[in-house]
C-alpha cells in the first residue's frame, strides 16, 4: 500500500486527482490509500478518508510501502524519520494552493540531498510514484539532542528545582 | 500506586510550561524535542481537533481557533483565547513550535512575565517565519534550522534540524 496524504489543513485537489487518475488508468503497481481533507472532490478509484487523528496517521504511514505527499515538513520528517521512499508535489502559489512557494524551497532542499523524490507537474505522477519502489532515501542525520540540550539547558537556568515534576 | 500519584498531585501547584504548536510539522518538530520539558508539569495548546487523542496521552491541552491570513474572525477569536489561557495558567516558559497560533500565546506570556521559546520550522528554508519575524523581539531564546539564517538575525540560534 502507497498513503497518498495532503495534511488536514487545505484539500489538495490537483495532487489526489492525478493520482486517482493514474489509478483508474492502471498505471500505479500498488494499491492507494488517501487521507485527503476535507474537500469537494471525492476520488473513484482509491480507498480515501478525510482525516486521520494523530495515532491513526502514524499507524498507516508505518505499515506503508511509501508516501506520496504535498511537501508538508511534518510529513517529510516522518518519512526522514522512519526511512519512507517519498514523492512529494509541492503545493504552489499558482495554483491558489498555498500562500507561498515555500513548499518548492522546501522540496528542493530535500531532493537535492538525495531525501526525497519530487514532481512538480501532476501529469507524469505514474512514473514518478513506481520509481518509489526503488529509491532508496539517504539516512538523515539526527541533530534534534543537540536543540533539545539546548531548550534543557535554558530550562534549567530559568526555572528552579521546585518548579521540576519530581522533586 | 495510587498513593504516590495522590502525593505528586498534592505537590503540583500549577503547570510550569505551556507548549504551543499547530498539528502537522510544527507539533511534529516541536515532539521531536519534548523530552527537554520532560521532567516539568507542561500543558498543551494547538488549533485541530485531531491532536487531541495525542494530547489526552500527555496532560492538559486546549484546541484554539485557527488564526492567519484570511481568517480575521477566528484570529480574533484565538487572540481572546490566548489571552484567557495565559491568564489562567501564568506558565512561567512557553515554548511555541514556530506556527501562528504560537504568536499571541507568547506576546500575552510575555506581558504576563513568561519566558519564551521560539523553534521556528525547517520548512523556513529562504526567512524566518512571518509570526517569527513579526515575535522576534518578544522571544527570549528563538532557534532557527537553517544555519545561513543566523548571519541574517542576530537574535537567532543555531543547533542543528530537529528533523
């Protein structure tokens, strides 16, 4: 199973569209499964919910083969995270999808690091989502003790011994 | 067992820490640090419903209005929210992982004496965040994850990505 997700916040119409058009076609090797918002069009051709709590994600995105996603960070660092083959279509300005083309910056980024897979035009998706079954992400390097050192420390110089949960 | 939970209750005068991210990426980097305010009593604010199965798990927590652009009357709303959240818990830190809803909760923390957090997202690869920019002098340590940003802001600091 491939999770298509575009987050809770905005529908993604261009993105679950083509995908459910490739899938009707029978291009995609896999099946699909979509959280796709909340939204006026309603796919044919895949199994879809509209949101997925929390829990509910992080259960479908580990049992997944891969994700395809808008380029949302929280669902990059998932797949970072996890090691998740990821195609990721940028929400874009043009389109009204977002406010700013920060999703492309984002998206360039990561591909050019070797973390990700992007595609920026819808029409060629079906190619795009089968190279996922052999791309293999570049291993993240985890950074996050040193920030969360960091906030401790502060934490630490700020707050007295009373203020901790277990004295 | 339910002596010494009795006994910490007892204790606990009030939440020391309040943590504030809109779910997806923010809540996501902000968790991925939660263990420095592991060992102080923390309450949880966010604006979607599906954060709360999470925040049920994790103590307290209060879903507030979605604010930003195009939104003025949910803006509005959640400023008031903020404003009677603050009041209520007088955190002594916020720690805000960088989304809108983040901006209020720490303008009015620090009006009431609390220190602020400010992580802002990896996704802020070319500027720091708008509510960032528009927080910064309100933000006592404000961590950014892009190391070319820190030559732009003085303020800001550098560590690494959370992600």
């Amino acid at each position: 199973m491939i999770f298509l997700t575009v987050g809770s916040m905005l529908p993604f119409d261009r993105l679950v569209k083509s995908v459910d058009i490739a899938a009707g076609k029978g291009e995609i090797n896999d099946t699909i499964f979509a959280q796709i918002g909340s939204t006026e069009f309603l796919p044919k051709y895949i199994d879809y919910v509209e949101t997925l709590n929390r829990i509910e994600y992080m259960e479908v995105f580990k049992s997944s083969k891969a994700v395809i996603s808008h380029a949302g960070i929280g669902t990059i660092s998932i797949a970072l995270k996890y090691r998740k083959p990821l195609l990721v279509v940028p929400r874009l300005k043009k389109y009204n999808e977002i406010v700013n083309n920060h999703q492309l910056n984002t998206a360039n980024r990561f591909l050019n690091e070797g973390y990700i897979l992007k595609s920026d035009d819808t029409n060629m998706i079906s190619e795009r989502i089968n190279e996922l079954s052999k791309f293999i992400p570049k291993k993240r390097t985890d950074n996050s003790y040193r920030v969360e050192k960091k906030i401790n420390d502060y934490l630490k110089k700020i707050l007295d011994k009373t203020d901790l949960l277990y004295k | 067992v339910n002596g010494f939970t009795i006994n910490i209750m007892k204790h606990k005068k009030k939440n020391i820490i309040g943590i504030v991210a809109s779910p997806g990426g923010h809540l996501t980097q902000l968790l991925q640090v939660s263990k420095a305010w592991s060992n102080y009593s923390a309450f949880y604010v966010s604006t979607h419903m599906s954060a709360i199965p999470l925040f049920k798990k994790m103590g307290k927590f209060y879903i507030i209005e979605e604010s930003g652009r195009g939104r003025l009357f949910g803006t509005l709303k959640s400023i008031f929210t903020c404003l009677v959240i603050v009041n209520k818990e007088r955190p002594k830190v916020i720690i805000s992982g960088g989304s809108g809803c983040g901006t209020f909760l720490c303008l009015f923390g620090k009006l009431f004496g609390s220190k602020t957090i400010w992580l802002d997202s990896v996704a802020n690869v070319e500027d720091i965040s708008l509510s960032g920019r528009v927080i910064l002098p309100f933000i006592d340590l404000f961590i950014v994850q892009w190391e070319h940003l820190t030559k732009r802001y003085k303020k800001v600091e550098y560590y690494g990505k959370v992600i």
